[in-house]
C-alpha cells in the first residue's frame, strides 16, 4: 500500500524531486569530477614513465641520474638469458621551422631520443625507417604536419651542437607525454651531445625461458654507480618519485576532493532538510491512517532512493566534464600536465553513486524516523508547524555551542602547537583547519540565530520592520529555522574561508618569494633557452659583443645526490663574476665565503639543508655522472626561492663532475647603465639572432618567470578553489529554491493578504542576499583566522602575512552578485505562486 | 451601472453577472453560471451551499482573488476589471481582509506581528491604539508575544480575525472559518465576528456549511451550481437546516 502511495506521491511532486535530484547530481558530480581528474592524472603520469621504460623487461640506469658507462651495454649482452640490450639516450632538442623560427615545445621541451629497437620501444615508425648515421633523424607525426615535413625533408636542429641540417628518413608517433620528439641513432647522438660512449639507460629484454634471475645475474655485474630494476617497479618508483616532487598537487586534489565530498554531502543534505517538513506532514497523515513505522521508514527510503539514484546517475556523467574542465583550466594555465584522456575509473564512479544514493537515503530517512517517533496525532501537530518547546531549543543550542567552541579550540591548538618537517607542520595545519570547519558548521545554526537578532535589535530596527515589512520577513523566516538557513550557507563558507586560507598562503608565498628574487637577482638581461632548454656556450661569445655590458656570468645546471637524499639541484657558477649579477641572501656565511669558494667547497640552498641537516662546515658526499662520489665542505648556507635551489659550485669544479654538461642554463648580464635596458635587450636579441631556440629577457621577465616557477602549482589549487566556491554558490539558489516551493503555501497567504509580486521577489531576493552574506561573512572570518595560524606556523620559510584585499573584495562582489542571481529562478516562481491553489482548504 | 454616491450607497460590494468557467470545450466546467449578489455596510452575511456549488469561486471573484469569465465587481467604488494584478493586490490589502480555514498565521511571527501584516506590507503608519484594542477584543493581549505554535487552533482563529480587521477593509471574506475549530472555538469566532459588525460597522461575509455559524448572519445566500438559489433573512438553524434540506 505505502509502496504505491510512495510511487504516487513521487509524480505528484515531480518537480521538487527533481530538483532535489539535481542538486545531488551536483554534489555528485564535484566528487566524482575531481576523483576522475586525479585518477586521470595519476595515470598520465604513470604512462609517461612506463613509456619512458618502453617495453623492456629490465631498466639500467645509472644512480641518481648519472651516465651508463658503454662498456656496460656489451657486459650485459653477454648475461645469458638476456635476449636484448640496447642503450638509450635522451637529451633535450630546440626544432627549427622552415621559416627560421623555433618550434615551441609543446608541455615540455621536446626531446632528442636514441632509436630503440621495436619490441622495446613504444615509439613506433609510421612511414620512413629508423635513422641511421649521422646526418638522419626521424620526428613524430604531429610536429612533422605541423611544419609539413614529410621523408625527405631535411630539419634544423640544436643538438649539442651549434644549428644544423638533418634529413627525415623516418614518420613516427608521438610520446605519450605530448612532447615534441625528434629521434637519432645511437652513436648519432652520442657524438652530437658529447657523450662518448655512456648511455642514460639499458633496456634489457630477457628470452622467454629465462625471466627467474636475469636480473640478479645482471646486477652481479653492474658497477655500483648503476642499478638494474625491473621495468614495473622503476615505473612505480619514477612514479613515486616525480608523484613526491608534485605532492602538493597530489595533496591539494585530495584534500580538494574531500572538500568536494563534504560540500556535495551536506547539499544533498540540506536538499532533504528544506523538503522535510511538506514530506512530515504526508508521513503523519500516513501515521495517522495507520501505517506502520518500518512502512514509513521504507517509504521515505523510496523517495530518497529514487532521488539518490536519479541524481547519482546525471552527477556521475556530468563529473567528467567537470574534470574536462578543471584539466582545460590546468592547460590554460601552462602547467605541463601529460597529455591523454579522461580515466575513467569504476571506483571513481562507485564512489560517487555510493556517495550520492547514500547520503540521499540517510537525509530522506531521519525525517521518516522523527516521524515515526511520535504519535500519529502528534505527528500531524509537528507537522502543521508546531516547534519543539524552548526548553529544549536552549537545551540543544547550549549543547551545540559546547561543542563548537571544543572543536574550533582543538583545531586552532593542533595547528599553532605543530612542530617537525615543513610537511608535518603543514599537515597539522590541515587537521587543525578541518577541525575549526567542522566545529564552524556546528556552531552554524548559533551564528544564524546571532546574526538574526543582532539585526533584529539595532537601533531603528524595530521602526524599520513596521514600515518595510519585507526585508524583516526574510529575516525573520531565516532565524526561524536557523539549521536551514547554516545549512543552505554552509558550503558557500567552506568554499569562501578555503579560498581565502588558499588566498593568503599563495600570497604569502609569492610575497616571500618575489621579496627573495628582487633581492638577489641583480642582472639587467638574461639569456635563457625557450622552454628551458640549455644554452649553447657560445653565445657567451656572442653577448660580450653587445654595448654597454659591465658583467656578465654564466650558470650552469644539473642533478646529483647528496648524502641521504635523492636528486637534488646542482648549480655551477663562477664565484667571482656571479657576484655581479646575484647577492646571495646568507643564512650562514657571508660574500667572503663566495669570493673563496674553491672546488672542494659548497654552498648550500637552506631548504636543502634543513632536509639533509647540513650547517656551515658540513662535510657532504655528492655522487654525480658515473656514480663517481666527491666530498666537500659546506662553505655557506643561503636562500633562495627561485634560481638557485640544491647546492651550488665553483663553476671550474662543477666543469669536472659533470664534464658532460656542455650547455649552459642561463647567462646574466649587468649594464653599465649608458644605454637604456631597452636598447641594450634590443642589440643583445639581434646579436642572438644566430641562435634560434635562445631568449633574452630584461630584469622583470626573469623575476616573472621564476617567480611563476615557484608558484604554479599553488596557482592552479587556487583555481580549483574558486570553482568550488561558485559551485557552492549554485548550491545556495538550488536550496533557495526548494525552499519556495516548500513554502508555497505561506507565499500564496502572504499574496492574498496583499503581498504585490515585486514584494514577493524582493523577499526571496533578500532571503538569498542575507543567507550568502552570513556565510560568506563566517566563511571570510574563518579563512582569515585559518590563514593567520597557517602562515604563523610557516613563518620559518619565509612566509609573510599578506592580507589578500582582491580576493577579499572578489569573494564578498562574488558572493554578493551569485546571490542575487541565485534569487532570480526561485523569485520568479515566487510570483507566480497560485494564491488560490495556496489557500484552498480542500 | 454607475456606483459613484459612494456615501448615499450602503453596498460596499457589488458582483453583477458573474460567470466563471474552468477549462475549455468539453472539458469545461461552469463554477458560476450568472451570480449578481451586492453585501450592506454593517452587515453580516452567511454564504451557504453543498461542495462545488460554487460559493469559493464567487468569495474569490469578489476578493480580486481571481478574475470572472463574464461580468463585473465593484470594490468600495472601484471597479475590479479595470485593475491589473497589481492594482487587485493593493486592493486587497487595503479593503479587503480575509480568514482562511487553515495556514493563516506565519510561524515565524508574533501574535501583534501577524495580526500588523497587512500594513505592514502595505507600508503604512501603524497606530498602537488600535492594535491594543483588537489585542483586547480577541482575548489576547497578554500573549501578543507569542507565536502561533504556542496557541490553541481556536487562539489563532482570533488571530486572523484581528489580522482581516486590522486595516479597517470595507469586507471581510471568511472562508469556512470554524471549519477547523471544536466547538467551544466556534463560539468564540462566531461572537467576535458578530460584534465586529454590530460594534464597528464592519461589513463580513462568511462562506460556511455550518447551520449554527449561518444562523449568526442577518442575511443567508443558497448557491447550488453555480446559481443563487434562495436567499433569506435570519434564520434559526433549525429552519437553516430545513431549507438546505429542501434544495437538495
């Protein structure tokens, strides 16, 4: 009986139930949306490294980025049971178009890679022939039709080399990870880039019969500076490695999508909430008549089943648009994520579905259960809008508060009592905010309530009331039901107080880091390679020719380990001109320390330090190219947001480790300051003008550029928050306009009694204006204070409080505008309430 | 018909020819096939008749609730037909007052606020005095700051009276008023509607089934099908309910 009374009540009441079920496909959609983005990206990543392991069974690499000697290549050969074993080399590349300009790279530099042979290679000739020789190349399909290169063709390129011509001879496709790829024969390569005979890797394919122990046998006779892993597990370790080096990534999209599961939860719940009241009072009749409880219960689960399942099902396709989107956002912003497309992962989807039917079902069956609770007349009575007594409010309100003020008090001593690493600070500073939010939302109903009597008692209130009734009805309907009213806000605070925690730290960051690049990046011009490819040296050569240059000194790049710890930037600099173009910011050490820097001492970066222990006379193994070990002395410790991030060294000692590392990363110039900067970057781009593939930039550019570089990934969290506070902003009209169609009744008295239209849209206008204000309000108090504890935990780094003005203004216009745009749909059927249909008594 | 000797006039409203049609073709359904009906200043009025026969159609055709197929209302002079919506609103608000059977009160306001609604709404001045007086009259002027929650269903009745009251409305429409009430609150309703007459001068008219509310009223209208089938004086409920029984 109930079950088809249930069915018929839900076509009755078609429309409320679908918007309900719209809002819980939004909520959905967030979830499942930001579970598809990360598992997407996850995946790019892992598929970049799988392929960069092509399809061997065993990966030889040299420790930490050091060079395979060649004479490894022929050892392995001999292991029995190894079917083939190739070197590889891969080194960055600068492609020249017909027309002379440099093809930009696409996500990353494009690469130069030795030819494999096919079972190990993913790469895989679409026309043509691998390239053999000296003078041949292949290149991938997609920058081959761009330029419209086809076999035959000749290319110019910038190997190792100064600028010169090669012949396509083969089509191949492109890299997984979307760069441009340009591939040599072996040998070609190694003598273009200077390499010897030393590979960056050996890939390794056993015979069939012989997988148990090939790499073991291998291993025996590796020197220590290389390693050998099987392919799987050198993937999950690159994997982890590079998932390390973008843990704030990782982290921000998790923590993004618990934010996403919290605000889509509590929309959901808040959709039942406001619908609670119309669906009490047909339980009650239902009581009344004499239903059973469990008859009740089930039909409440029915309705809240059939939304979940409608609103699970739309937000679990519309989710990976939402991830559609979020990825074009981070393309936008000129991230090099991997190319590929969506991941769609079944536990992305389950999750979602099991999110939305699941908080459907619980928020449709409490009212059930209350209903159930009571006796059938009683039920009828709660339902024709009795409240509970006073007592008991008083009770539950001082309960609430008790609560709050435990959880925001615990929060805020998690966070400003965090001690350790900068992660473990900055984790306890997630905990401690995600307990002062929680406590935020408890506390919620109470701030509604607060806020609604303080406008209710200020001077002139009372007077204001009696002239205009309207805006003191909207008011007054909030503070009657002050959980609605939090709840329908709740997501707008979560979102503004994230956005500006986010805000502060991203601007603090910045602050701290633009302060830091301003002070020590003294050179007028720098030369860089696009996309941060290397420098040829020889346009040293070049730049000395221009006017007016008072200093000039170059800097040079590479990675090697030190002690404990993985890869580590290493930079080369000549120590006496290097203090003409860059002031060192000293922790421990002075410019003397520089002056005297000899090879055998290094400076050290004190991020670096900090992670590894190192002080000021620290004695440190660094193990570089070839697995080779050198020991040195920390001769000073400094810091440095930007340029200069690892350890540095003595530009002559630097040339000895790494003999391989030919090309130079950038090169500073001074002015004497006769000429303006102008001319002279203008005469410096004309003398580059024989190096394609080589920019200038002037003293703000380069402050620009390292300054993205430290800040690019925060940027794109950010994004990602200020599309959950619009997202929450729809929330807000979605629950509005529930709440109109909950209360047709009192608008259709309030119309007959004399309410014009224009009034009826100005109350529901308010209604939203004063919800999202008091929520945006919670949600900029909240943000600040959270922001205020995270940057005193962090002041260590550097940090410094930067009151985030524009995101302040933009939240409070933004909040503002969405509101009154969230009231247009609910206003709209405001007025057109049937005040007849609204009075009947039948 | 002209209607502008407003003072020498005692009908304060007027329905002339009213039809109203739900529907189109065969579908159509007539609720009011031609009613012409007019209510006296200080009056009391008791519009009877069984379900369907019309008698909230012709409340609502009045009230400029809603609009006649065919035929006109005057409204304390105004002639209802030339009004937009908006014109009917402020209509209503200033000269007409209503109680409805049920969902009259708003939960979130006092007893004094939602009996100040409608000039409230309306935006005008609100004299204390009056307030007070209504307070008095309905017996509760030791909860005016109470909400409706907290009252009886025959207290909240009161309530919307003084609330249809409070703009001093050339009518007011009560539609089944005690429908909802025991009958200990139906004589507390019927006497204060009795004395707004007798005591203000107010003009009501009352929609209703019950016999005992209709036997309170100096005039009874009988409307079966959308036509006025009878109409009495004063009558006791006995004789109310024998003439119902007759039309039947």
């Amino acid at each position: 009986m109930t079950r088809a009374f249930t069915l018929r009540a839900l076509i009755l009441r078609r429309q409320r139930l679908a918007v309900a079920a719209l809002v819980v496909a939004f909520g959905v959609a967030t979830v499942s949306g930001v579970l598809v983005f990360t598992d997407t990206t996850r995946t790019d990543f892992q598929k970049l490294f799988a392929h960069s392991a092509g399809r061997a069974a065993v990966v030889i690499s040299g420790r930490d980025g050091a060079l395979v000697p060649g004479a490894v290549v022929r050892r392995v050969r001999r292991v029995p049971g190894v079917a083939v074993a190739v070197g590889e080399v891969s080194q960055s590349v600068t492609i020249v178009g017909p027309s002379g300009a440099v093809v930009p790279a696409a996500r990353q530099a494009s690469v130069a890679v030795s030819a494999l042979p096919q079972r190990l290679s993913d790469v895989r000739v679409i026309s043509g022939h691998q390239p053999r020789g000296l003078d041949q190349v292949a290149i991938d399909a997609q920058t081959a039709r761009l330029e419209g290169w086809i076999v035959g063709s000749h290319v110019k390129l910038l190997t190792g080399q100064p600028l010169r011509s090669f012949r396509v001879v083969g089509i191949v496709t492109r890299a997984l990870s979307g760069q441009r790829l340009v591939v040599f024969g072996l040998a070609a390569e190694q003598s273009l880039y200077g390499l010897g005979k030393s590979v960056d890797s050996i890939l390794v394919a056993g015979r069939r019969t012989a997988a148990p122990g090939l790499i073991g046998r291998i291993r025996k006779l590796l020197p220590a500076s290389v390693s050998a892993e099987p392919r799987a597990s050198q993937v999950s370790a690159q994997v982890s490695q590079v998932s390390a080096s973008f843990s704030s990534l990782n982290g921000g999209l998790e923590a993004f999508a618990l934010i996403a599961l919290l605000i889509g939860g509590l929309t959901i719940f808040n959709t039942f909430s406001i619908t609670a009241a119309q669906r009490g009072n047909e339980l009650a009749v239902l009581r009344a008549l004499g239903a059973t409880r469990g008859q009740i219960v089930s039909a409440g689960l029915i309705e809240g089943l059939f939304v979940g399942v409608a609103g699970a099902v739309l937000g679990v396709v519309l989710g990976p648009l939402f991830a559609l989107t979020v990825h074009r956002i981070f393309e936008g912003t000129g991230v090099g994520l991997p190319a590929g497309g969506l991941v769609l992962r079944p536990s992305a989807i389950a999750i979602g579905l099991l999110v939305g039917i699941g908080v459907a079902l619980v928020a449709a069956a409490l009212p059930a259960l209350r209903a159930t609770r009571a006796a059938p007349i009683e039920a009828l009575r709660v339902a024709a809008g009795e409240r509970p007594r006073v007592g008991r409010v008083r009770l539950e309100s001082a309960l609430r508060g008790v609560l709050a003020l435990a959880l925001i008090g615990n929060g805020l001593l998690v966070m400003l009592l965090s001690s350790g690493s900068d992660a473990e600070r900055l984790r306890r500073c997630g905990i401690g905010g995600a307990l002062v939010l929680i406590g935020m939302l408890v506390a919620g109903p109470l701030v509604v309530s607060g806020v609604g009597s303080l406008l209710a008692h200020m001077p002139g209130a009372r007077r204001r009331a009696l002239r205009n009734a309207v805006p003191s009805l909207a008011r007054e309907h909030l503070v009657l039901n002050p959980g609605r009213t939090a709840l329908s806000g709740a997501s707008l605070m979560i979102g503004v107080a994230l956005a500006l925690a986010i805000g502060v730290y991203v601007g603090g960051l910045r602050a701290a880091s633009s302060r830091a690049i301003n002070q020590t990046v003294l050179g007028d011009l720098a030369i860089e390679g696009s996309g941060g490819a290397a420098v040829p040296a020889d346009v040293v050569r070049a730049a000395t020719a221009v006017p007016d240059v008072a200093a000039i000194s170059t800097l040079k790049t590479t990675h090697a380990s030190l002690d404990a710890l993985a890869s580590v930037p290493v930079a080369g600099i000549d120590p006496t001109s290097w203090s003409d173009v860059y002031r060192f910011e000293w922790v421990q050490g002075s410019s003397a320390s520089l002056a005297n820097l000899v090879p055998g001492e290094v400076l050290v970066e004190s991020d670096t330090a900090r992670a590894d222990g190192i002080t000021k006379g620290s004695h440190i193994t660094l193990t570089v190219s070839g697995g080779r070990q050198a020991q040195a002395v920390v001769a000073g410790v400094y810091r440095d947001a930007g340029l200069l991030r690892g350890v540095t060294l003595p530009l002559a000692w630097f040339n000895r480790l790494f003999p391989a590392q030919q090309r130079l990363q950038a090169v500073f110039m001074k002015l004497s300051g006769v000429v303006s900067n102008s001319v002279a970057l203008a005469s410096l781009r004309r003398a580059l003008a024989p190096f394609p593939g080589v920019v200038a930039r002037n003293q703000s550019q380069i402050a620009g550029r390292l300054r993205s570089r430290a800040n690019g990934v925060v940027e794109l969290l950010y994004a990602l928050l200020v599309l959950t506070v619009a997202m929450s902003l729809l929330g807000v009209g979605g629950a509005l306009s529930l709440s109109v169609q909950a209360r047709s009744q009192e608008l259709g008295l309030l119309r007959a009694i004399g309410m014009t239209p224009v009034q009826a849209r100005k109350m529901i206008r308010s209604e939203s204006t004063l919800t999202a204000v008091i929520a945006a309000a919670s949600g900029l108090g909240t943000g600040l204070g959270l922001a205020w504890c995270v940057v005193h935990v962090l002041r260590v780094e550097g940090l410094v409080f930067v009151m985030p003005w524009v995101t302040v203004i933009a939240v409070v216009l933004g909040s503002a505008a969405v509101a009154l745009l969230a009231a247009v749909g609910p206003g709209r059927r405001a007025t057109r309430i049937d005040v007849l249909a609204a009075i009947a008594h039948e | 018909m002209s209607f502008d000797a407003e003072a020498a006039d005692p009908r304060v409203v007027i329905g002339e020819g009213l039809t109203k049609r739900y529907g189109d073709g065969v579908a159509a359904v007539d609720a009011l096939r031609g009613v012409s009906v007019s209510f006296d200043s200080g009056t009391l009025t008791a519009i009877m008749g069984p379900s369907g026969s019309g008698k909230s159609t012709l409340m609502h055709l009045l009230a400029g609730l809603d609009t006649p197929s065919s035929g006109e209302v005057w409204l304390g002079g105004t002639r209802l037909g030339e009004l937009d919506e908006g014109g009917r609103t402020r209509l209503r608000r200033n000269r007409v007052g209503f109680v409805f059977q049920q969902f009259n009160l708003l939960p979130m306001l006092t007893v004094a606020e939602n009996i100040m609604l409608p000039v409230r709404i309306a935006g005008r001045e609100i004299h204390d005095e009056w307030l007070d007086w209504l307070l008095v009259a309905i017996g509760l002027e030791a909860r005016r700051e109470a909400r409706p929650a907290e009252l009886s269903g025959g207290e909240q009745q009161r309530v919307s009276l003084a609330r249809a009251l409070i703009s001093r409305p050339a009518i007011v429409f009560a539609d089944e008023p005690t429908g909802n009430l025991d009958s200990r609150g139906t004589e507390v309703i019927l006497t204060m509607l009795r004395r707004a007459v007798d005591d203000l001068g107010q003009t009501i008219a009352i929609i209703t089934h019950d016999p005992l509310a209709a036997a309170r009223a100096d005039r009874i209208l009988y409307l079966q099908d959308g036509l006025i089938v009878q109409e009495t004086g004063r009558m006791s409920p006995g004789a109310i309910l024998d003439t119902v029984k007759t039309l039947r």
